[in-house]
C-alpha cells in the first residue's frame, strides 16, 4: 500500500493528537522537560479550546497510562457520575421516556479536569501553571477556527441567538457566524484557567498541593458556584422540545473524585492489551480479540473479504454482550472474567458463519438471561427548524454524513516520552451542541447521562451516583512485558472497531503504525447508537470505498448491507509509542479529518 504520510521516528518523545496545535503543545512540554503525563495534560487542555465542538472543561476524558517506573498500567476515570436527583422516576414525571440528547437533564458531574488533575497529581512533574499556559494562550489570543466548529456553530447559530444566548455571545463574535479560518478567541474560558492557576499558586508554594487547590476551586469553589447557580435557576431550551432546569448540584460536584483503577487486560500472542473497564465500551475490544485469536486472520489475508466479514461478526457478538451486559461495575455486577474467559470466546466464535448474522445476540454468561433495552423513537414536530434536529442529535457533529463516517465527533492524544513513559487520552463531551454556555466559565456541560437507559433493571440504567457507560476508550499494549503502543480515535460507539483493525493490522501482518492507520476501515452499524436518539440500522456495515468494488460486491453477497463512504473518511487513529527493535519512539495518525497530525524528535 501506498502510505500518505510518513512513520515518525524518534529519540526524544512522541506526540500525536486530533489537532496539530495540540500535538505541538505536547511536544513543547517535552521539550520543556515534561514527561508524557505532563505532555498529555497540556495538549489535553490545548483540545478544549481548539476543538469546542468536539469537548469541553465541562465534559468528560478517560485516560491510560503506562509509567515506566512501576512497569503497570493504570486507567484514570474522568467519567463523571449522575447527578443525585437523576432517578428514572424523575424523568417519568416530566413525561420523558428517553434520555434527552442536549440541555441540562443529562448532564453529569463534569469529569475531565478532576482526571486531568488526578494525572498531573500522581504521574506529572511539572506546575499546573505550565501546564495551563497554553489553553490560556489560545483561549486569549485566539486560534484558527476548525471548518467543524465554524459548521456546528452556522447551524446552532439560531438558537444561540434566541435561547442559548451565552453561547451567542461566546461564539457568534459581534452577532456573526465566524468562518472557517477565522481568529477565534474564548475570554471568559480563558479567565476561569487563569483563576484556578491564581487560586493555586494562592494556597501553597507546593507543586501537588496547588493541582490539590485548583480541584477544590473547581468542584467545590467558584466554578462548582457557578454550576449549582446556572442549573437551579435557570430554564433551558432542550431537546424534547421544552425548557427544563438541571438535576446537577454544587454537592453532586463536592463528593466525586476521579479514581485511578486497574483496567481490564487480554494476552494476544505477544502482546498485552489494556483498556478501561466495563463503564465504558472499552472490554468490547478485548471481546473481540479473544473471539478472533481462534481464526487464521493471516490466511485470510488483510482487507479480504473474509477478513472484513470475520471482523464485522466477530463485532456483532461482542457488541451485544456490550448492550446487555456493561454498566458501572460499582453499581451492578459486570461477569467480566467469563466474557473475556476462552471457553466462552470460543462459544462465541463457533457462531461466525460464511454469511452475515442479522439476528445476533449476547450470551448467557454465567447462566445470566441477557436484556438490551429497546430505544423509543422519537417523531420529529411539524416543520421543525434544522437545528432543532441537530439538538435531538446526541454526537456532536451537524453534517449528515457524521453519524455514519464518526470522525468528527470526540479529540485524541497519545504521547511516549524519551523515558517509555506511555500517556492516552480520550476527551469528550461539553461540546457546543451539547448544552449552553455557562456564563461567567466560558464552557458547557456534557451530556453523557444520554448514554443511560430510562428503564429499570438494565446494567446501564439510570441512577443516581451512576457512571453512564462511555464510549471513551483509550488503548495501551505491552509487547513482551515492554512498552510498545498507545493509541485512541475519535468516533463514540465505533472507537473499538476502527482501533482493532489498526491494532490486528499490526500485530497479525506487521505493519509500522502510520501504514495501520490509513488502512481502508469498516464498522457495524447493527446496535442502537449509545447518544441519542439511539439510531440502529440491523445488518448494515459501513465500509470505505476504499476497499475495492471485488470485496464490497462479495460482502453483499455474504447478506452484509453495506453503506460505503468515501475513503479516508471513518475515524483518526491517533498512536504513540516504542519501536521494540531499535528502541526509537514512534507515531503516527491517519490522515481522515485533515486535522490530526503527529510530531517526533
């Protein structure tokens, strides 16, 4: 194959991210004398201000890392909880029957900084002041306006204008739509980063106990103030149509902190594979794997019919098991070890046959009887306003071909340092369509909570305290016990799909990581959507055009409906890591979005 660009190689560090101002702001971090944690949390700062519509301060992140120094790694959950008041007797009170994409019932504690805090706390070196530098930078001065962002915006515009009206202020400059390209700046957001830094270098000289004081101003100072105060009191424009107050609270804040947690990992030959556990979708890719390690991948040959048919229904059977039976493991019991056990894989592989499964369905893990909820659709008003259907959308992205293709929706950043220190993030949420502007912060909450099932007895039903499961999912693999490859993408529910191709393209056919990622990619489409309005299209595999009309012909014949997109266009697999050879750092992203870019030294 011929690849696009080139593999980055280096001595010094590593950085590839969905941004190249963020990749650059790693980098300098690197440079500065900062290790991968420290790098990580710069440009994961950088992301929430160059990439508005894709996450926010007031979204969540899920973050992997591997220090050197202890040979482990470890996942830190930015995943915030529900709010205490969120009950599913709640929502039925308000005549509610399915999480509502956008406003403020489904927002949920803000994750992200207490994450970015807790890496910075425990596996960082550098000041929360440098750290910040940056985003304060960009969030002052201004930076270039993505053609993404400048599109979400055109189309929220008249909302912001008439409802959402410190969104306007904040992103329609002098009451104008601003075009692609433009100098776009953020005060206010800049003055909340500053304010946490001020509070910190306020309450102590010491390094750790500032990141200490710049949590507390967050989640139980004047940024927790100012949330409580926007939720309770104001009614805001939603997507059912109707204005609502929000459940979250200054106290729902004050109690959540973000865990460091032991992930979930899978032995695949030489290689060892760690991802979040099942709060998020991330044991799906381990799922997978276990399911595929039975097949003759190789023989198959890469990008083959019978590669991609294999692949698509290795998909569907992990896929199920994720609809019925992932959730907050502290809430409900997750059988994790008999979905990742051999017996069971193999069970689950015996059911791939040589034509496409339309009916498939989870296992009985344990003897448990499986349940997938069923989403309710929702009918559009009469003569609804376009950017009312973009509010009923739950994925960031406003084009119609952004449910399909994904790679707009959600930022990544991996990082590898001279040491082998391995970082990878996933930011999401707090996007600009997923609720309004909060005035004096500069910045949205998310709205994961639409991600949680109204309706009881599910694994991922709503509760108060609850995680909703994440579709974040960031990845870290040791080769021989040694640090080798991290790397995430962008994409909500088809993530771990289009990251397993680039990893199985690796380690089954021996591809450098830059070739992995322009490799033509595929996902399923059968289950519904996790962001509402939960959208599911049974049997459909999307699939790049790139691929060739001999596979994409054979594949139909196999019963697979396929959808095919443009090439280039399904995900930005973003990768750092170590060469096992010659011990240089490496990285690599995809080309897809024309945005991500990587740097080496």
């Amino acid at each position: 194959m011929t690849v696009m660009r080139p593999q980055l190689t280096g001595t010094f560090g590593a950085v590839a991210s969905t941004h190249w101002l963020a990749s650059a702001v790693g980098m300098g971090i690197l440079d500065r004398g900062g290790n991968a944690f420290d790098a990580a949390a710069a440009a994961g700062f950088a992301l929430q201000v160059v990439e508005p519509h894709s996450n926010g301060p007031g979204g969540d992140v899920v973050i992997s890392v591997y220090p050197r120094s202890t040979g482990t790694v470890r996942v830190i959950c930015g995943q915030g909880p529900m709010p205490r008041a969120a009950t599913i007797d709640r929502f039925a009170t308000l005549g509610i029957k399915q999480m509502p994409a956008a406003g403020l019932l489904p927002a949920t504690v803000p994750g992200a900084f207490g994450a970015w805090m807790r890496l910075l706390a425990e596996f960082g070196t550098m000041p929360l002041a440098t750290v910040l530098e940056p985003a304060i930078g960009y969030a002052s001065r201004g930076y270039p306006l993505l053609p993404g962002a400048a599109s979400t915006i055109a189309a929220m515009a008249p909302l912001f204008r008439t409802e959402w009206t410190e969104s306007g202020r904040t992103y329609l400059p002098d009451g104008a739509v601003p075009a692609a390209g433009s100098r776009m700046r953020n005060a206010t957001l800049a003055g909340t980063y500053e304010r946490l830094v001020r509070e910190a270098r306020a309450a102590s000289t010491d390094r750790e106990a500032q990141i200490e004081a710049a949590r507390s101003a967050f989640y139980e100072g004047f940024v927790a103030e100012a949330i409580d105060r926007f939720a309770r009191t104001t009614e805001v424009f939603d997507s059912t149509g109707r204005r609502h107050r929000g459940l979250l609270t200054g106290d729902d804040l004050a109690t959540w902190r973000s865990d460091v947690e032991e992930p979930c990992a899978l032995p695949y030959g030489d290689f060892t594979v760690h991802k979040p556990g099942p709060w998020s979708q991330g044991p799906v890719f381990l799922q997978q794997l276990a399911i595929l390690e039975g097949c003759d991948l190789r023989g198959m040959g890469l990008g083959s019919v019978e590669y991609v048919h294999t692949l698509a229904e290795a998909a569907k059977l992990a896929f199920a098991d994720r609809e019925a039976w992932y959730g907050d493991p502290a809430h409900t019991p997750v059988p994790m070890a008999e979905l990742l056990a051999p017996a069971y894989s193999a069970r689950r592989r015996s059911l791939i046959g040589d034509s496409a499964a339309l009916d498939p369905e989870p296992g009985r893990p344990d003897g448990g009887e499986p349940w997938i909820p069923q989403a309710e659709p929702e009918q559009p008003g009469a003569d609804e306003p376009e950017w009312m259907a973009h509010l009923r959308s739950g994925l960031p992205t406003v084009t119609p071909a952004a449910p399909r293709a994904g790679a707009g929706n959600t930022c990544t950043v991996a990082v590898v340092d001279r040491w082998g220190n391995l970082a990878v993030a996933v930011p999401s949420g707090g996007w600009l369509k997923s609720s309004p502007v909060i005035p004096d912060l500069g910045f949205a909450l998310g709205t994961r909570g639409q991600t949680a099932w109204l309706t009881e007895g599910h694994p991922n039903s709503l509760a108060p305290g609850r995680r909703p499961r994440t579709t974040l999912s960031p990845s870290i693999v040791l080769r021989d016990g040694e640090p080798f490859l991290a790397f995430g993408t962008p994409g909500g529910d088809q993530q771990d799909q289009w990251t397993l191709q680039a990893f199985l393209a690796i380690a089954e056919f021996g591809l450098e990581p830059q070739a992995a990622t322009e490799l033509p990619a595929s996902h399923i489409d059968h289950f519904a959507q996790s962001f509402a309005p939960r959208v599911s299209r049974p049997g459909v595999v999307v699939v790049e055009r790139s691929f060739g009309p001999a596979v994409l012909a054979e594949l139909e014949k196999k019963g697979h409906r396929l959808d095919v997109v443009p090439e280039s266009t399904l995900g930005k697999v973003c990768a750092a890591g170590v060469d096992p050879g010659t011990g240089f750092v490496r990285a690599a992203t995809g080309p897809r979005g024309r945005q991500a870019y990587a740097v080496c030294w």
